[in-house]
C-alpha cells in the first residue's frame, strides 16, 4: 500500500526478497503506477509480474501477480479486503489492526 | 500515558514530519528508546515496543535489533506478547537469519496447545516464513491438525501445507490423502484451502494429477451448488456466491482436465451452466466468467462451447469498463491461433480498440489487429494500422511499423501497394524501423521492374520533401542512383508527370551529402548514387566529378575511401566506368543472417548475366593498383564494389559482415573436428549456428572399414540445466569405404550458459558383432565464429 507521494505505508513479501532491494523495487512498480491517468486500466505489465491496482482516496493498494493469474479475481479480492479493513478500522485501535492485515494477508 | 497510546502517539509524530530528514530524526530517537526498553528485561511494555518497532520497519528502516525480542516474546506464556512475537517474527525473521531457528521449539510446542488461537499464530508463522528444515520437522504436526475438528484450525493447516509443500516438494505424499477428504467440507474457508492445496499438489506432481482426477465429480458438485446456491450473506461479493472460491475450483478443473478427455467430458454440463448463469454486471461476475473462459479454452472442450466462450469474450469487448476490454483482449490473444475465425467475427471491435486512450489496451489491440491479418482483409487493415501508426506512442512504433512490414510481405495484393505501403511508413516512422528494413525494401523494388520508374519518381518527391528519415533517405538515393536516368526522362503512367532536370537531382543529392542529419551511411548511400548517375545522364559529368573529388579528403574513412576510389574510376579507369555502374541484377532473397551474402550470392549465381563476368575480371586488375590505400581494411576486394553497396554501407551490421569483407567472398567453411575414431568408425562434429544460449550441433558418423555397419545408433546427454533435442537421423546404415555418411543434428538449448558437455554412446554392429562406445566432448566455445569442441575420449 503506497500514498499519493509514494510512500509505503505497507508491504507484504510472498517471495524471499532482500531488505535493500525492496525499496527499489517498490519505488519503480509504484512509479509505474502512479503515472497512470484515470482513464487507463488497472492492470500493468512489469517485468514478468502483472501490478493490479486500485486507488481508494489517497492510497494506492498495489498487488503484484504471476502470468497465470486471474486479474480480476485479484481486482475483486483488493477490494473485498478494503471492505473488511473498513469495517474493522472504525471500530478497534491501531495495534489490532497490524495483526488483522497480518492475518488477512495469510488467507491470499 | 499508556503504552498503546504511545505507539499512536509515535505514529502521528512521524506522520506530521515535514521532510524526510526530520522523519529519520524522529525514527532514530525511537529506535534508541525502544532499545533500551528491551535491554531492560521482562515488564509489561516489551509488546508494545516491539509494535512501535514493527510499524518502523514498515516504513522501511532497519528493524533486526527486534528479532531476539520477538524469540523471547514468543515464549512467554501471555497471550499479548505471544501474538507480538509472532506477528513480529513474519515480518522481521526468515530463513536467512539465525534467530529463526530458535523459534522452531516453541512452534512445536504451541501447535499442541490448547488455545486454538495460539495454534493458529503457531500456523500463520510457520506458514509465512518457515525453512526448509523446520518444515520437515513439523510436518507430521500440520498432517495431524489437518484432521483436527476445528475448522478454524483446519483453514490455517491447509495454507501452512501448501506452504510446506512449496518448500520441501518431496513432503508432497503425505498430504495427499488429507487433501482429498477435505474437499467434503461444509466450511467455504477450508474448502478454499483444500482446493489451493490440491491446486499446487497437481501442479508439482504429474501423478497426483491422475489421482486427484478422480475427484473431479466432487469438485463439479461444489461448483454447482455454489452456482445456483440461494443469496447466503456470508459468502456473498456482489450478487455472487464467494467468486473468489468460484475461481479457484475453476482453476483446478483446467488443470485436472487439460489433455484428458473424460474428465473434460465430465466439466461440460457444468462450464455451459457457469457460463449462462453468472451475471456478469459486476466485476465478481465478470472474473468468474473470465476464469470459465480460460478453462474452456485449456481443457479438450466441446466445439459449441468455445464458441459460447468466444462469444463472451467478444461481450466483454464491447463493456464500458476498460479492465474488462484489456483482459478479454489478452485472452483472444492466446486463442487467436487456434480458433481464428471465432475470433475474425470481433475485429471491428478490436480495430476500434487501437484508438482507446490507454497504453495498455492499444498495445494488446496492435498485437491483436497484426494476429488477425489475413489475406482477405488486408487493405482495410493496413488502412487503420497506418493510422495507428501517426498517432500512436513511441514505445509501440517499431512494434506497430515490423508488424506492419510482416504482414505487407506475407499478404500484399500486389508490389505496388506493398511498395506504397513501405513508403508510408518510412514517411511516418523512419527513425524507428530496423535496419534490415533498407536491404529488404531495396530488394523488393529491384524485383518489381515494370514499377521502376513510379517507384523512382515517388522517392524523388519525398526525397526532396524530407530528408530527415533516414531509411528513406537511403532507399532513395539508392533508387535515384540506379535508375536515375527513367527519373530524368519526366513520364510515368501512374503518376503525373513532372518535370525533373539533371540538376535538381543533382541539387537533391548534394544536399543529403551536406546536411548534418545525414549519418554516415546515407552519405555514403548518396555519394554512391552521385557516382551512377555519372553514366546515366549526358550533361553534369564534371559537376559529378567535382563533387567526387571534394570528398576525396573527407574525414570520414569511409567516404573518404569511396570517393578516392570513384576518382580513380573517373582518371585511369575511365574506359571502364560503364561497365562498373551498369544496372544491377535482381538480387535473391537470402535468409536474414546472409545480408553480405548477396555479395557471394551474386558472384556464384548458376545463371550468367553479363555485368558478373566482367565484375570478376575488374576486381583483381585494379585491385593491386589501390590495394595501397586499403591497408584500412586489410582486404584486397573490397574496393571497386559500388554495387553490392547497400549491403556493405550499413557499417552496423555483425562481424560477419565484416569478416566477410576481410576475408573475401567466399563464406567461410565451417570446420568440422573429429571426436571419435575407432574400429574404422569416425565421428565428426560441426557447429553449425551459434547464438548466446543456442548451439546447433551435426554429428557425422564414416565408415573407413570394409564392411557396412548397420544399426548405428547415436545416444546423447548433457549437463542438467541444458535442455537437448535429437533431430532424427538420416539413416542408419553407413557404408564401407567411406561412401557414404550419417548425419544427425542436435540442438542444444542452454539458457544458464553453463559450460556445455555432451557424453554420446554409439552402438553399431560390425561384421556380426554389436559394438558400444562412449564418446565425452568437454568443451564447446561459448562465443566464436568458429567451433572447436575438445574432446575427451573415454
């Protein structure tokens, strides 16, 4: 999840991928993002990943899949998460809501 | 202040940072308080720094200080602090640390806990960042909770397993059969689970493939049900009941039904229903009917039914929502090649595509409009992908203008609409084509005579508009140059007639030779063409030859040599002159990597024309007389060649070009080397085509004995990572006395570039007895123009 400036607010790692080239990695994917104007669609090709990813307000939900991929499930589930975070973040405090995205994050 | 208040507190202090300087201020006084908070020992607040720490390395500052914190906070016996330390350990910890390994002992004691909670958190981390070891240890643990009664428990189990599975494959067996009862669940997230597991089981394994075929009726039922189930609030996205499951089982299905016919059969009925019934308003329906799709076109599905799944893609096309359009054009594209005419139905729709606003959608609709040309429509195509290409963006050019080229040379109703069609989009996108496209273009339009003069005439005409593009400017002075003289005579039945003195084209030529967005090559291109004319107009000779001459001293090597040469041609060799700048023949099409092979093509033609004896015979006499001057290069052919020039200008092209001008004109013999010789069987190997990651190899096996040896067989193997393909070979039998040979080609693929080995056993039989030998060969060369394997006989 990446704001408007580009700052990552957070990441999930499904791949071993090191500290250091984290953050280069999530600068390009979310430049290439970013730049997208609304009209475009939400699906970007890069490298040998495909990005889906929908903004809500000021935050970016950017999620990287394989080639063999369903996009629009994935489109669907981004928004499905948002829905539960949305219904959670009202009502409990801030530290329960790490464990929750922890969590939710499992259930891919 | 409580702690939990401190960590928000913390938050809304790093948020309200004004630059990034002052945020590192505020991380690092942080950091070092919850440092010393941990050195502190045991208390209430070690959770709640550990979360202030865990939220810092979210944002991407080095964190590992935490990771002992998060071991002892996972062995404490409270709730609070075990789910920290937990939550910690997946986000800070994985296999490369060492702490990691502290942590194996209390996951195993905490998936027999009491509290399922606890086991979950034991699942979860064990699931997100176990090793492959902890793995092994743990895995008769998860197969027993796999059986548990809880299915909260049991949904963690099954994405634990998959992650057990991905780690260490060889665990793959044990999960089978609690794979299988699984899918009798009632609850949607274990059933979810156990088709994710079976998913990546099948998908390891082949054989588990076969077994789990036979679950095939189950998963059609569950589909199903869940298909025409009743509005249920808890699995309910958007009018369909939990797509998200939907899409998996259809994903499995593809994958148990691909290649095999009865399970195929048995998924008919339930594709057709899925298809009709999904409403596809919203995008949960749409994804559903997007997997459907997918998985008719994989598994060995009924005709009416992929048409049913082309039509919905071509539904999909005409959808406001873009993302919809993109990915139905993504999946025409896989499909295009079996069921074309389906999809010829939606090339309206698609052409329309390539002036949609977005990047993405115009890339697949340019890939997808260039896969459906065909013969029939190809004038209205090309009509709308030359629009394509003016207005398009940058990155798609050479794309759209190779696409362009391909399909003109496959399908174009006649030359002279495939030469327009080339001069437009030299016109349009000149600077962005390859460069093999010159030569080509040149080529075509030498076949094509009765066009000479149109073509000619056309080129003048964009020459003088523009000489900023330059493959246009080449191909045109080449053309001006040959046949400069049907420019001159003014009249051409397909265009009106305009009248061209020797001067304008003259004036036209300097002015390419002079502008400084010539490069190099067009230079020499029209400095070439300056020299033809020489023979072909009556008037200007010593304007020819005054510019000949200026260049004479020219910086460039290049042009420089060329125009010392063309004077020679003027002064001593005058008398030749004709004869040297006659017309050239009609050059053959040779195979791309054989650019400088028309120069030979054109020596060893079988058919005599009359400039090729007389070219043979020019090229040795004055060939002494300069060979001074070519010391540059080294050959002594080079020189006196204005004709086969367009394919030497491109000063560009591989080494092989220029060994070739070194070397002469005879390509050179590839060498073969003998591996094997013995009992008067010999084994040659030659290379014959070499790429970064791709040899071409030809076995030769001769009989130098005075018997035949027949049942001669070749086996070969290579180093794990290098793929080998065996062409079959040309016979069997290879006569005595060496008349006669076997020939086998091998291709090896070796994408790792790892060094190549190759171990051949041959077995022959001789005079009645069967013979068997083996052959090592140690080293090919990775790059080279010649192949010389070494050899190791065994």
């Amino acid at each position: 999840m990446v704001n408007k400036q580009g700052q990552t607010r957070l990441s999930k790692y499904y791949e071993q991928v090191e500290l250091g080239k984290r953050a280069a990695l999530e600068a390009d994917m979310v430049r290439g993002c970013l730049a997208r104007r609304k009209e475009e669609c939400s699906f970007v090709e890069y490298k040998d990943y495909k990005l889906v990813y929908r903004q809500y307000a000021a935050l970016f939900i950017v999620v990287g899949i394989t080639e063999n991929e369903n996009e629009l499930s994935i489109y669907e589930l981004v928004h499905n998460f948002v829905e539960v975070l949305d219904k959670y973040f009202s009502r409990v405090g801030l530290t329960l809501q790490l464990q929750v995205v922890m969590f939710k994050s499992e259930k891919r | 202040m409580s702690p939990s208040v401190r960590l928000q507190e913390m938050i809304r202090v790093i948020r309200s940072a004004r630059t990034q300087g002052e945020e590192r201020g505020i991380i690092q006084r942080e950091c070092a308080d919850i440092r010393a908070q941990f050195r502190q020992g045991d208390n209430g607040e070690r959770s709640h720094s550990l979360a202030k720490l865990l939220y810092v390395h979210m944002l991407g500052y080095p964190a590992h200080f935490g990771q002992m914190e998060c071991v002892r906070l996972i062995a404490s016996p409270r709730y609070n602090e075990k789910r920290m330390g937990y939550l910690g350990a997946m986000m800070l910890l994985d296999e490369k640390q060492d702490a990691s390994l502290l942590i194996t002992n209390s996951i195993k004691n905490d998936l027999s806990h009491s509290s399922q909670y606890v086991q979950s958190l034991a699942l979860c981390t064990l699931a997100c960042m176990g090793s492959a070891e902890m793995c092994r240890d743990l895995a008769p643990e998860i197969e027993r909770l796999l059986r548990a009664s809880n299915s909260y428990i049991k949904k963690k189990a099954t994405l634990c397993a998959v992650h057990i599975i991905r780690k260490v494959p060889e665990l793959a067996e044990l999960f089978i059969p609690a794979a299988r009862s699984l899918l009798s669940e009632k609850n949607h997230g274990v059933l979810h689970g156990a088709v994710v597991l079976i998913t990546e089981l099948c998908a390891r394994n082949p054989d588990t493939l076969d077994q789990f075929r036979k679950a095939v009726p189950e998963l059609v039922q569950i589909m199903k049900g869940l298909v025409t189930s009743s509005y249920s609030p808890e699995h309910n996205v958007a009018g369909i009941s939990d797509p998200f499951l939907q899409v998996r089982i259809l994903r499995l299905l593809r994958i148990l039904g691909h290649n095999n016919d009865t399970a195929s059969d048995a998924m008919n009925d339930l594709l057709a229903q899925v298809a009709t019934n999904t409403d596809s308003s919203k995008t949960a329906g749409s994804a559903v009917l997007y997997e459907t799709v997918l998985t008719i076109m994989d598994i060995n599905s009924e005709s009416g039914l992929r048409v049913l799944a082309v039509n919905i893609l071509g539904r999909f096309l005409l959808n406001n929502d873009r993302n919809i359009r993109y990915i139905s054009m993504t999946s025409l594209q896989k499909i295009v090649q079996t069921d074309h005419n389906a999809v010829q139905r939606h090339r309206g729709t698609i052409v329309d595509c390539l002036k949609d606003q977005d990047t993405s959608v115009k890339r697949r609709a340019l890939d997808l409009s260039l896969a459906l040309v065909s013969a029939v429509n190809i004038r209205s195509m090309m009509k709308e992908l030359l629009i394509f290409l003016s207005t398009c963006p940058l990155e798609l050019r050479s794309q759209t203008a190779s696409g362009i080229f391909n399909a003109a040379e496959r399908y174009s109703p006649s030359k002279r609409w495939h030469i327009d069609t080339i001069l437009h989009v030299l016109t349009t996108a000149g600077g962005d084509v390859r460069d093999e496209t010159v030569p080509n273009l040149i080529q075509l339009i030498t076949t094509a005579s009765e066009l000479h003069c149109y073509t000619v005439h056309k080129l003048y005409r964009a020459l003088v508009k523009d000489i900023s593009q330059q493959s246009l400017v080449q191909v045109a002075c080449w053309c001006i140059g040959e046949y400069g003289d049907l420019l001159l005579k003014g009249e051409c039945e397909e265009i009106e007639p305009v009248q061209v003195t020797e001067d304008d084209v003259l004036e036209a030529l300097e002015t390419v030779l002079q502008s400084h967005m010539s490069s190099p090559a067009t230079r020499g291109f029209a400095l070439t063409a300056t020299m033809k004319l020489s023979t072909r107009i009556t008037d200007n000779v010593d304007r020819i030859r005054s510019i000949v001459s200026i260049y004479g001293s020219c910086i460039d090597l290049e042009l420089q040599q060329r125009a010392v040469e063309y004077n020679a041609l003027f002064k001593k060799y005058d008398h030749m002159r004709a004869a040297v700048l006659e017309r050239m023949p009609v050059m053959d099409k040779n195979s791309p990597g054989h650019t400088n092979g028309d120069t030979s093509g054109e020596i060893k033609e079988p058919d005599p024309s009359k400039p090729k004896p007389v070219e043979a015979g020019l090229l040795s006499e004055p060939a002494s007389q300069v060979c001074d001057l070519l010391d540059l290069l080294g050959g002594t052919d080079t020189p006196l060649q204005p004709k086969p020039a367009p394919t030497i200008t491109p000063t560009t092209t591989s080494s092989a070009d220029l060994l070739d001008l070194l070397g002469g004109l005879e390509p050179i013999p590839v060498p073969t080397v003998t591996v094997y010789e013995k009992n008067g069987l010999s084994l040659k190997t030659q290379c014959d085509k070499q790429t970064e990651t791709d040899v071409t190899v030809t076995l030769i096996a001769s009989n130098s004995t005075q018997s035949d040896i027949t049942n001669f067989t070749l086996q070969a193997a290579v180093p794990k990572s290098v793929q080998l393909q065996m062409k079959a070979p040309s016979g069997n039998v290879i006569p005595a006395h060496g008349l006669g040979q076997v020939t086998q080609t091998v291709l090896l693929n070796n994408p790792n570039k790892v060094s190549l080995k190759m171990r051949i056993r041959v077995s022959y039989s001789h005079q009645g007895a069967v013979h068997q030998d083996t052959v090592q060969i140690d080293s090919f060369p990775s790059l080279g123009w010649n192949c010389q394997p070494s050899i190791n006989p065994l």
